[in-house]
C-alpha cells in the first residue's frame, strides 16, 4: 500500500513506515502528530484510486522525527570584466517525519 501526497507544494510517495524529509515546519515538535489530508492518489491491493485532484476522506497520518539540516550549497556570481564577485550560501532546513497510517 502507498499513496502520493502533496506538501506544500510538492509530492511524495509515501508508503507506512517511511521516513522522510519535508520542509521545515515551524510549529511541529518532535513526537508530535501531523494529517496530510491533499492525498493525490492511493494504491491497495492492486486497486489504484486517483483523485480529482484529491481524495475525499483519505489521510496521512505522520509522526514528527525531529528538524535536520539539507547539505551546504554554495553561489557565486562572476561578472567577466568587472571585477564583480559575489560568494553566498544555503542551508535548508527539513522536518523529518515517519509515515504511520495511510486512511483510505
């Protein structure tokens, strides 16, 4: 069984017992307990809904890991001829959760 949600904006595949990683949510704590209701399709025993563009009455059901961090990126930008260099960097920030339930 899994099922394909949408979470701010992006979708994952997610299946009981996964761990993944979204971004962040603030007001989550660790141990904490989150419903993704945008389920966009579920898959059980052979048998595939698809919603319209979601599913009436289905949910995710989350438990909140913990908050991580995404590897460094690094930017520059190089303008030739103008002696023009500009060094940023990027950490984003993740909401790790565990998949409980899926409720179709």
């Amino acid at each position: 069984m899994y099922a394909v949600i949408r979470e701010r904006g992006k979708q994952y595949k997610v299946e009981p017992g996964n761990v993944i990683e979204i971004d962040l949510k603030d007001d989550a704590k660790k141990g904490d307990t989150l419903e993704h209701n945008e389920v966009l399709m579920v898959s059980k025993d052979g048998e595939t809904q698809i919603g319209a563009p979601t599913i009436e009455n289905a949910k995710v059901i989350s438990e909140v890991q913990g908050h991580t961090k995404g590897k460094k990126l690094t930017i520059m930008k190089f303008r030739r001829r103008k002696d023009s260099r500009t060094k940023n960097g990027h950490r984003q920030k993740y909401t790790k959760i565990k998949i409980t339930e899926i409720v179709s």
